[in-house]
C-alpha cells in the first residue's frame, strides 16, 4: 500500500487526475471505477479542469459505479446515478451511456447484480478504481460483516452510514434509503489500481484499521492490505493514527 499524504484536496484532486491521464494515454479503451461521496469530489472537478482546456479526453473511458441506493425515484438528487451525472459526467464530457451503475430499481434484484458483474468483465475490468472509505471502515456499501470475498448484491445499510450519509438528505435520517446495491469486496479487489482518498478526523480510526489493523470482515477496507497497487491519498487529519 502506497500512502500520500497531500495539504489540500485540491492536491489530491490533481494527483489522482494525473494518474487517470497516464491511464487514458496508455490505453486504448480504458475502464475508470467511480465513486460517490464527498472525497472524489476534488478528483472529479480536475478531471472537468483539463478536459475543458482539452488536455484530457475521456471519450474512449468506460466507467463503472460503485454502488446504488435501493429505492430511490430515478429523478432524486442523492441517487448514486444522478450524482455521478452531475458530478462527474458533466464536468468532464464523458458519454453518459459509457457511464455504468447497478440498477436500484430492478425487479430482479439479483438478475441485475450479476449483468452487473458481467458488464464489468465485458469492458475488460476496471483499470482505476477511485474510492472513498465511510467511518466504519466501509467501501462503496460493504458495511462492517460483508464476505471480504462478495460480489455485487443487495445489502443493508448500517444505522452509522445513513447518520453519515443524512447530511444530503437535509439531516433528516429517516430520509435515507435502507438498503442498497453494492460492488462486493472481491470487485473491488479485481480492479487494477485502486486509489483511495481520505480526508478529516471523522476517517483517522478507519484510515488506522485499514492501512495497520488486521484483516477483518468487521474492517472490510483492510481487505485492501491483500491488493497489489493500492495508493492511498490522505490528508494530515486523516493520517494522525498512522
Ligand atoms: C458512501 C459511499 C461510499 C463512500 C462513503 C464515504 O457511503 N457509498 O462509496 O466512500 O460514503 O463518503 P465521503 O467521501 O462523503 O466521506
């Protein structure tokens, strides 16, 4: 595990957009894992910057969402769906029918999770996965408990996440959905590089499991200790307990 610690996120931003540029340069048909969250937000505008003064161009990039809200109408602001268009499709100009999620609203739910894998190995796999962590220890949904070894399923949200995540649901908890469906941990682990980004106190005692505890399903991102390239990008609040 390679850990950089940056000042700002607009460093992170910048540092995770190179790693993309290098990517989109070297490979023909390259496969970008997106993430929701406020962490990849810095990454997310980078990208924006220099495709606007066409230095970057993802029209050959796939990319893949993490996860999805069960539930939600298809027009909700906080659907995993209509974040990532506002977030990240319209900065940076990517065709939105190469932008991939699973499909919250499917009849079918297990149909769904596996066209959802299936999908992912069609493209070819993800080459750069960007990744947040939630306070326990999460990545995309895969609360504390998951199968270090899961796939993309239906999961339940811990009563923690929706706390976390009420703050774009006007504070209001009982607002945010119950359940989900989530890439598994063993996806994840399929994706080339993985870049993971942290900022603030509220990450230090996930950051500490993930980066030094022992691997635990309880822990699911210490799970990352058994990948081959992860970079890890933190701020100084985020590193205090390493
Ligand atoms: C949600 C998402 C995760 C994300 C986490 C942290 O639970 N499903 O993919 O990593 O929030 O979010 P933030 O970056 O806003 O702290």
């Amino acid at each position: 595990m390679e850990i950089v610690i940056v000042e700002t996120q607009q460093q992170a931003g910048e540092l995770v957009a190179e790693a993309v540029v290098a990517l989109v340069e070297r490979k023909a048909n390259p496969v970008l894992g997106v993430a929701t969250g406020s962490s990849p937000g810095a990454v997310y505008r980078e990208l924006g910057r220099r495709v606007a003064q066409g230095r970057l161009s993802l029209k050959d990039t796939q990319a893949f969402m993490l996860d999805e809200y069960v539930g939600l109408p298809a027009d909700h602001p906080q659907r995993y769906r209509t974040v990532i268009d506002r977030e990240f499709v319209q900065p940076t100009d990517i065709d939105p029918a190469n932008v991939h999620g699973p499909d919250g609203s499917a009849q079918e739910i297990e149909q769904a999770c596996a066209d959802y894998e299936r999908a992912i190995t069609n493209a070819g796999g993800i080459d750069l996965q960007i990744l947040g962590i939630g306070t326990d220890g999460h990545i995309a949904f895969n609360e504390p408990g998951s199968s270090l070894g899961s796939r993309t399923r239906l999961k339940t949200l811990t009563r923690q996440t929706r706390e976390d995540n009420a703050r774009f649901f006007d504070d209001d908890v009982a607002s945010v959905p119950k359940h989900c469906l989530t890439q598994g941990v063993a996806t994840i682990m399929e994706a080339r590089h993985v870049v993971l980004l942290a900022f603030g106190q509220s990450k230090v005692e996930a950051i500490h499991h993930m980066v030094e505890g022992s691997v635990s399903a309880m822990w699911p991102a210490t799970a990352l200790q058994f990948h081959p390239h992860v970079t890890v990008v933190l701020d100084e609040s985020a590193a205090s307990r390493l």
